[in-house]
C-alpha cells in the first residue's frame, strides 16, 4: 500500500452515462490486481470527508482507468468533473482481489450493477489466458448499460434491460441455470439480492456436480481507514465476522453468503 499521487491523461466521454479518467500510474499498473480498490482523496474535508473508493482497470501499459457515472454522492460527483492535467490523491492498491482464471477455462463475468471495472480487468486476464468469457449484464434501460460496442468481440454477451430496450427484457436471472452450467468459474459483482440469487442458483445446479467456483464483489460502501485499524466496514458472513476493506472486497460467494 502506498500514499501516490497520479495525473489525469485522458478524459474520455466512453456513451451519455458513462465517462473514463485515464492515469499515469508507471509503478501502481504492474502491482494492482482486479478488485483491488484505492482510496481517492476527493474535494476537501468538508466535502467529502472519507476517502471514496475506486476500482481502476488496468487500460494500457503504465496507466490504470476509472470508470465513472453521474453520482449523487458528493465525493464521487467531485471525481467526475476533474480534467486532464488534475492530479489525483490516491492510496492503495488495497484489499484481495479475484484470483486469477487458470488457463482455457469458461469464465462467466456477471453483473446486474455498474460495478464492472473489476469485471473488465478479469476479463483482460481471462482473454490473454486463452479462457473462452462470457459477460452478462444488466441494467434498467439501454442507456443505463456499460458501452458493449467497447468490449472485445471475442466476448459473448448478454444483455437484460428492466425496460426491454436492449436485449432480454427483465432481470438476467432466467439466464443464470445456463450460464453456470456452462461456467468454470464465475466472477460476479452487484447488489446483495443479485449475489443471493446467484449463489442460491449455483447451489441448485450443482448439487452433485464438480466444484464450481463463484467469486463475487462485496456491494459497494465507504470505507474508513481502509486498512483492516478501524473496524468501520466489518460485515457477518458464512465464515465469521470479515473487515470487508483486508478479507476482502472479493469473497468467495459460498464463504461470503451461505457455507460455513
Ligand atoms: S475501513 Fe477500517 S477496518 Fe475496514
């Protein structure tokens, strides 16, 4: 872990919803594993007095990326309209990260949130491992959705909208029997119910069958220290009291939901 400072090289408007900061980031690129966070030091105290967490992707050789939304919190909101040549207060890489895939394997990358960047940093590794991905995701309108004509078109996608206006109307969960049957391994990030279901699912399916693994993201939350001292993120899971901000954010979803 380390206090740093990064600038800002790109601002890129990626669809109407979404925005990516670009940073020089030469000695934090080749250490941060996807779903490791960092802690941005955002406006002043008054502002935004906790540090807010963000999960960079790396994007190219040397510099990491944050994937933005309009926010109603005030820290984030802040993020959002700094400019290339702004420097950013960062700390971290902090927290374990999604273990990596093995090679050639059937990855499954699953959201039903805008949580993605530690989806699409696994799905980097996923790729250069020869591993065949699937993403699925979902949103409540088509507008809402991560940009897809920006993932590579070696990914199969899909894609469920409350609304219908893009892909499966609905949620994604007449989707999940298939896609972990077809599942090696699975890395999933969103809302508690969503992992709940999931798990729920997996447990159904595989009852019986080889272990599958599911891996999944700790829904989003401040952060105190962000270092495991004040006690401020400890959640209740299947194998006991977690500092969410140490143990995790990335748990094993059978660990983090449901098996002792
Ligand atoms: S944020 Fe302080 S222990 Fe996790």
């Amino acid at each position: 872990m380390q206090k740093t400072t990064l600038t800002i090289t790109r601002k890129t408007l990626l669809s109407p919803a979404w925005w990516q900061i670009t940073l020089s980031a030469p000695h934090l690129a080749e250490q941060l594993i996807p779903g490791q966070f960092l802690l941005a030091q955002c406006a002043d105290p008054f502002t935004a007095y906790l540090r807010r967490p963000v999960f960079p992707m790396l994007v190219e050789p040397n510099h990491l990326a944050l994937l933005l939304r309009p926010s109603s919190d005030a820290g984030l909101a802040w993020l959002l309209t700094r400019q290339v040549g702004d420097q950013l207060d960062l700390l971290g890489p902090l927290g374990q990260g999604f273990p990596q895939p093995a090679e050639g394997q059937h990855v499954c990358l699953i959201s039903d949130s805008s949580d993605l960047a530690p989806l699409l940093g696994q799905m980097q590794i996923a790729l250069q491992n020869s591993s065949v991905v699937t993403m699925a995701l979902q949103a409540s309108r088509a507008n809402r959705l991560y940009p897809i004509s920006t993932l590579p078109i070696a990914v199969e996608l899909h894609v469920a909208t409350l609304d219908g206006s893009m892909g499966q109307r609905g949620r994604l969960t007449p989707l999940l029997p298939d896609l972990l049957r077809w599942a090696d391994v699975v890395y999933a990030t969103g809302s508690m119910p969503f992992l709940h279901q999931l798990h729920q699912q997996a447990l159904e399916i595989r009852l019986g069958h080889h272990t599958q693994f599911l891996y999944g993201l700790w829904p989003q939350q401040l952060f105190g220290c962000g270092l495991g001292a004040c006690l401020s993120c400890v959640a209740t899971t299947a194998s006991g009291l977690k500092r969410v901000c140490v143990d995790g954010p990335i748990f094993d979803l059978g660990h983090m939901l449901g098996e002792t």
